[in-house]
C-alpha cells in the first residue's frame, strides 16, 4: 500500500538554517508533493507518541536538517524507519553560495529561496522512494 | 559545577511542526528572546535536548526552564523533566487561546492576524513568568505586542 513518507525538519529555533528546514518541509509536503509526502514532529516522534511513531515505522521517511547535529536524522534513525534520507540545509546552503538567509519566524527572501531548493531536492528523494510501508 | 553565565531563564519551546499552535510557540518564544527579554533569557533548543544535547540537558538541571507546549501532549515540559528537571513553569498555547478566546489562528507554515495575536499573548505570559522566577519587577509588556511582529 502507498503510503505518505514522513518528512521530518529540524525544530531549533536559535538558527535561520532550521526554520529554513521547517519551510523546506511545508513546501514539499503543501506545494510540492502534497500526495506524497506528510510533516510529522520530531518531539512527538522521540517522546513516543503512538500515532507519530505509527506513521513513521516500518517505511522509508526524509529527514531535513538545519545544522550538523541533525538532531532530525538521529530521531528517525530511533523511530523504527526502514530508511532515513537525509537532506541538510547546511549542505545545500554550500550549494548555493550567493544566498543569505536571516531570520527565523519570518525567512529572508534569500531563506526562503534556499527553503526551495531544500524542498527541491526532498521532492527527488520523495519520487524515488518505494513509498512501500511494511505497516500497511 | 561548570562556569555557568548569570541567572537567566531557558525557555524549550515545542516543535510541533504540524499543527498551528507549534508555531505559535516558537514565535512567542523569539518574541521574548529577541524583544521583551533578551537579557534574561535563552533558549534551550528541543530536538537538540532530546539528541542528547548535553549543554541544554546541563543548563536545564542548574537553571530554572520555562516549557511552552503547544497542545496537552507538553513534549516540552515532559522532556525537560525527563532528561533534567521538571519545568520551573508551563505554558499550553491551547488553554491560552481559549480563555483569550481567539479565532482561527491559521496553519502551521502561516499564521492568521489570530494567531500572531495569540502568540503576542503567549509571549506577554512567558515574559510574566520570567519575571516572577528571577524575582523581577514586572516590565509589562508593550501593547499590541501580538500582531505583524517582526
């Protein structure tokens, strides 16, 4: 059974990095592959609640990290996923040098273009999952 | 003991991406750290608390931590009790919004006119507490604190 794959983002708010995560993962989940893809919390995930863990067990989920903690990452790998994706804002900022992004409840125009090509890149990991969920 | 800065409050704020009140927390949150309180507070950062984040773990243990949550789940307030110590005080964005009766507030990526004002009311209570736990003169807080901040 298709299944929506889980995309987690980074939940720090001290950095533009993680609230461009958290755009990133709206635009792939509202604008970008609505049908494919579904934002679930990482703070519920960790703290066990059943239906996050439910939707994430037993399939593949994306993570979207804002800094080298990948705090997003190490909560899915713990969440019983079969396959965690990983897409680092920090590492597609490098990809992007011209972009200066600020801000963290309200992006720069630069924070929201680089949210874009984070999605962007998401949306290839999403298309190319199985979309397969050993749960169904 | 570590060399630890001057008394200050951490506020964990949650991160509950899929639902509006998450974002309502977050941007009270920064409301106080970067307006109403800079200097009294900082923030303890969530996922990196539940990563194992050993400074905001230590931080939360010698100092006193306000959880903002935003449903009855409190992912903030169990965490920080869970990993450090229980919460000097809590905060529900939806018990909030109840008694100050507000509207649609929007969705998690935007919020409504609502619901900045619900998170200008949720940044006004945690600057309250803020205050009460450091033993402060109340500042109050600026009116119309809620809406297009930022």
């Amino acid at each position: 059974m298709k299944r929506k794959i889980p995309v987690v983002p980074c939940s720090g708010i001290g950095k533009s990095l993680g609230a461009a995560a958290r755009e990133a993962a709206y635009i792939l989940a509202e604008d970008l592959r609505p049908d494919k893809a579904k934002v679930v919390a990482l703070s519920l995930l960790v703290m066990g609640d059943e239906d996050a863990r439910r939707e994430v067990a037993g399939g593949e989920a994306v993570a979207i990290d804002g800094c080298q903690l990948e705090c997003a990452t190490k909560g899915l790998a713990c969440s019983g996923a079969t396959k965690v994706h990983k897409v680092a804002v920090f590492d597609v900022v490098r990809r992007h040098r011209g972009l200066k992004p600020e801000g963290v409840c309200d992006l720069n125009e630069d924070g929201l273009k680089l949210a874009r090509a984070t999605a962007d890149e998401a949306a290839k990991i999403v298309d190319n999952s199985s979309g397969e969920s050993n749960n169904a | 003991m570590p060399d630890l800065p001057r008394k200050k409050v951490g506020l964990i704020s949650c991160s509950g991406e899929e639902m509006p009140e998450g974002t309502v927390t977050r941007r009270a949150v920064r409301r106080v750290l970067d307006t109403l309180r800079p200097d009294d507070t900082v923030t303890l950062c969530l996922p990196l608390f539940l990563a194992g984040g050993e400074g905001e773990r230590a931080f939360a243990r010698y100092y006193p931590t306000i959880a903002v949550d935003g449903c009855d789940k409190r992912c903030a307030a169990l965490a920080t009790e869970k990993y450090s110590a229980k919460p000097a005080a809590s905060i529900i964005v939806t018990e909030i919004a109840k008694k100050c009766g507000c509207g649609q507030i929007g969705t998690a990526r935007r919020l409504s006119a609502e619901g900045l004002r619900l998170a200008g009311e949720v940044a006004g209570k945690i600057a309250a507490k803020t205050d009460r736990l450091l033993k402060k003169k109340p500042k109050g807080v600026p009116r119309g604190v809620g809406g297009g901040e930022r």
